[in-house]
C-alpha cells in the first residue's frame, strides 16, 4: 500500500480537533475524512513510550499493522495512529486486530 505521510503539525491537529477517534489498548487511531488526495498516514509516538528504540519499534509495528490491513489506497482521508505503551510489548498481528476493528468501525474496510 502506498500512502502519504503526514509531516505537517498544522495536518496533525487538525486529525486531532475534527477527527474521529477509537482507541485500544495498544493503539489510538484518528480518522479524518477529505475531499481529495489518497491516504495520508501520521504514526506518533511520545517519550511516554520509552526510549529511541521503544519508540522506532512501536511505529514499526504500526506500519506493519497497516500494511497488514490492505486499506484502500483510493479512499481520501488522513490516518493519524498513536502508539500507546502497551504498543512496545506486543507482537505486530494484536495491533493489526486493534487496527482493523478501528478501521471498520471507521467504514473504510471492505469487509
């Protein structure tokens, strides 16, 4: 899946404030939804998390997780993904579960 990251902290708040939010325990997700331009994907991590390492595994997993997903890469919305601390602990399928259930009840899986 090919997606476009979200570097912007302006794109980032504005999924935080009109959002939609669904949280886990290993993963809190927001979906805003837009009127062009594909998928754009933020994967944030905090200090919270733990240390460098902590936090490069938990966004590698995220990104495995949604490769995982096979979402749509037509649909026009941005995805703003948040690493808990339980993130760091687990294995990549639990977080592609959590992913999944917060993307269907978003309505963008087909399935």
């Amino acid at each position: 899946m090919r997606y476009e990251s979200i570097v912007r902290n302006s794109d980032f708040a504005r999924a935080y404030r009109r959002g939609k939010s669904f949280v886990s325990p290993f993963l809190v997700t927001y979906v805003l939804r837009r009127r062009t331009g594909g998928v754009r994907v933020g994967i944030t991590t905090s200090k919270k998390i733990g240390g460098a390492v902590q936090r490069v595994r938990a966004r590698r997993v995220i990104r495995a997780a949604l490769a995982a997903t096979g979402l749509d890469e037509k649909k026009n919305v941005d995805l703003v993904f948040v690493a808990r601390t339980a993130t760091t602990r687990v294995k990549t399928p639990k977080v592609e579960k959590a992913m999944r259930a917060h993307l269907a009840a978003a309505g963008l899986l087909d399935e």
